[in-house]
C-alpha cells in the first residue's frame, strides 16, 4: 500500500447567506468540507499546482516528493 500526502490549488465557488463578513467567513469555512462532499458540482484541480509532500512505502518507511519523483516511482 502507498500512502501519498499531498497538497493541490483548488477552484469552486461557495455560497453563503450571512448578515456581515465576519458571519459570512465563519460560515464559509465550516460548511466548507460538507458543501464539497455533498455537491454535484466537484471543484476543478489545478494539476500543475499538485505537489506531493511524502509517501509511505511498502518497502521504505517514507519518502519525499521530490526523492519520490526522482528515484521511486519507477522501482516495482
């Protein structure tokens, strides 16, 4: 099993019906995971944002994104 962590720019649009911005960016950020796990509507992904920060290996504990990239990927 590999276990990848990693970190990517998303675009989406939220909307939120509040009486100021305070309210309005609480709001926001709580709903925020349940407006996205629920939408039809799935964000659009930036690939070329995507960065891989580690991975767990089978055979090695973890490796960076970069020494992922550059030696392990391709090893079977």
């Amino acid at each position: 099993m590999f276990v990848f962590y990693w970190k990517a720019t998303f675009y989406s649009k939220s909307v939120v019906s509040a009486s100021s911005g305070v309210e309005a960016d609480k709001l926001f950020r709580t709903q925020l995971l349940a407006d996205f796990n629920s939408s039809n509507e799935k964000p659009e992904m930036d690939l070329n944002s995507l960065h891989i920060r580690y991975v767990d290996t089978p055979c090695i504990a973890a490796v960076v994104g970069e020494e992922w990239e550059k030696y392990w990927k391709n090893v079977t």
